[in-house]
C-alpha cells in the first residue's frame, strides 16, 4: 500500500446499526463507552470504533472484531504483530470521523469543526510560536478563525503522528496556516531541513470542517468520497 488512505466518515447510524457496531467492540472499548454520560457522544464513540475496525479489516482481509490494538506510552493506537505493519490514525469532531492508513509509516490525522474561538489571538499567544501567532494576526479578520483551525488541525496532526499529542509543545514547530497556502512545516527549532523530512496535507473533508494529514515520508494521499458509518458499516 504505497498510498495514504484517508476515510472521511459521518457519525451516523439507525439504532439498530449502532447495536450492531457494538458487538465489534473489544471489552476495553465497551468499557470507555460506557464512561460517556451523554448517549449522543456514546454512540459516536461506537461508531467511530466500529468504523475504525472495519475499514483496518479491509485492508487486512480480517474479522474487525479480532483485530487486536496496542497503545503507546501516550495512547496512540497501533496494530499488534503480526500487523503491526499498517500504521493507522482516527480524529473526529462534530458529527465527522477521519480516518487514515498506510503502510509502513507514521501517520496523524486531525479535524476539527470550525466555530467561533473566544479569546482567539490569546490562544494563538499562548500555545502557537510566535511565528504562526504573528501571520493569524495579518489574516483578514472574515478568514482568521479558518486559519486559527488550520494551524490548529496541521499541529495536532504532526503529534499524533509521533505519538506525542498535547504532552508536547505546539510551539515547538511552525506550519504554514494562510488559507489558501499550501500546508507544509516552516521550521523545528531552528532546524529547516527536519522540517522538510515531514509532508503536511490540508484535508477539506466537508464545508465547515478543518483537516490535516502529517506523514513521516512524502507518499500519495488518496482522499475517499465522504460515506455514512451506516453505509459502511451495512457494506462489511
């Protein structure tokens, strides 16, 4: 699989197919989805998961219920051996799931719903460098929430690919964030030359939506039509 596959998916489904997507569950799953206390964010959580189960047995011509997952030091998710070849990630905001595969390498995939951020510039102050929090700030103002998601997402994106997440600094690294311009990283700590190691994808998963994709080697993407988990799910 030399391409990236990335899943757009919504989060929704008739009660009967969520039951369904239950069942695929492992036991430490059912566990997290019971902690939910709103049903409408439990049953996102099923679907997700179910969803995720599905498209890795696809790729792997497996049972998605006996596909087993390891967790790292952070909690990224990983297949365990032996198809711990295929290197996955899963984001979900609102009522849409992104999902990504490949084949050996590292990948993080981020969305996030975009919606007006209070204290915006302070946000951008506090946790982007000050790089980033200087071009938010020449953004005209009708565009300056989209780019605050896309530095946002391209961010979230790299550390999920590492396996950091939020343990790490978002200051650390620069990424582009203009809409509009190219998504790439400018710079890690000085150093230019790591940031051209990494490829970053803008992802436009649906109008409303941030997205982005961050690979440890450049790799074609290819992008599917966005599908229901109903459908997927009714397709296994």
């Amino acid at each position: 699989m030399l391409e990236v596959h990335v899943w757009p998916v919504e989060l929704s489904a008739p009660a009967d197919r969520i039951a369904e997507a239950a069942g695929l569950l492992s036991p430490d799953e059912t566990t997290r989805a019971l902690k939910f206390r709103f049903e409408r964010l439990r049953q996102r959580f099923v679907l997700a998961r179910a969803v995720l189960r599905t498209l890795l047995g696809r790729c792997l011509d497996a049972d998605p219920a006996h596909i087993e997952f390891l967790y790292g030091p952070r909690g990224k998710p990983s297949l365990a051996p032996p198809d711990a070849h295929l290197r996955f990630n899963l984001s979900h905001s609102g009522n849409i799931a992104l999902y990504a595969v490949a084949e050996g390498c590292e990948v993080g995939i981020d969305v996030e719903e975009i919606r007006p951020v209070d204290h915006m510039e302070q946000i951008a102050a506090r946790f982007f460098c000050a790089a980033e929090a200087a071009a938010l700030a020449q953004v005209d103002p009708e565009h300056r929430v989209e780019a605050f998601f896309n530095c946002w997402t391209r961010k979230e994106a790299y550390l999920k690919a590492t396996g950091d997440g939020l343990s790490a600094p978002l200051s650390g690294f620069q990424v582009t964030l203009k809409p509009g311009e190219p998504a790439r990283f400018v710079d890690f700590a000085g150093d230019r030359n790591a940031a051209e190691a990494w490829a970053l994808h803008h992802l436009d998963p649906l109008p409303g939506y941030a997205g982005a994709l961050a690979l440890c080697d450049p790799r074609p993407v290819r992008m599917h039509a966005l599908v229901s988990a109903s459908e997927l799910l009714a397709a296994r």
